[in-house]
C-alpha cells in the first residue's frame, strides 16, 4: 500500500472517530469499498503507517475500532 492511500484511509478514519466510526454508505462514497474491505486497508494503513506518523492513542483506538466492527452485526440499509 502506498503512504498516499494509507494516509487516506487513517485521515477518514480519524475524522470518524467523534461519531463512532463511518457508516457503510459513507464508506462506499469515499472508497468504493464495502465496510469489511475497508476495514482490512485501514488495519493494512495501520500497520505500514510509521509509528511517528501517528500517537499511539489514535492508533490503538482504530486497531481496536476495526476487530471491534469485524465482530459486530450491523443492520442492513434501510431496515
């Protein structure tokens, strides 16, 4: 994954964390991706992102964030 993309996907993430992360459909406009692709690139941007790049804090939140909605059942749109 290239630094540019990685720094993307942390950003979207980061801006999120106020609201308790993303919604699929929100996901889907900025990425194209489905939440679980997403999820897979963050943690991927998580892991080659160097460590001076972002606080240990927001890192960990994400990290956990993602295994969190790995596990989580989340209704389908519209119902």
């Amino acid at each position: 994954m290239n630094m540019f993309h990685a720094h993307e996907l942390i950003d979207f993430a980061v801006r999120w964390i106020p609201y308790g992360g993303a919604a699929d459909e929100e996901i889907w406009i900025a990425f194209g991706l489905d939440s679980a692709g997403y999820r897979r690139r963050l943690q991927a941007a998580l892991e080659c992102t160097p460590r001076t790049v972002l606080d240990e804090a927001t890192r960990a939140h994400l990290q956990l964030h993602t295994q969190l909605r790995s596990s989580a059942v989340r209704p389908l749109v519209g119902q």
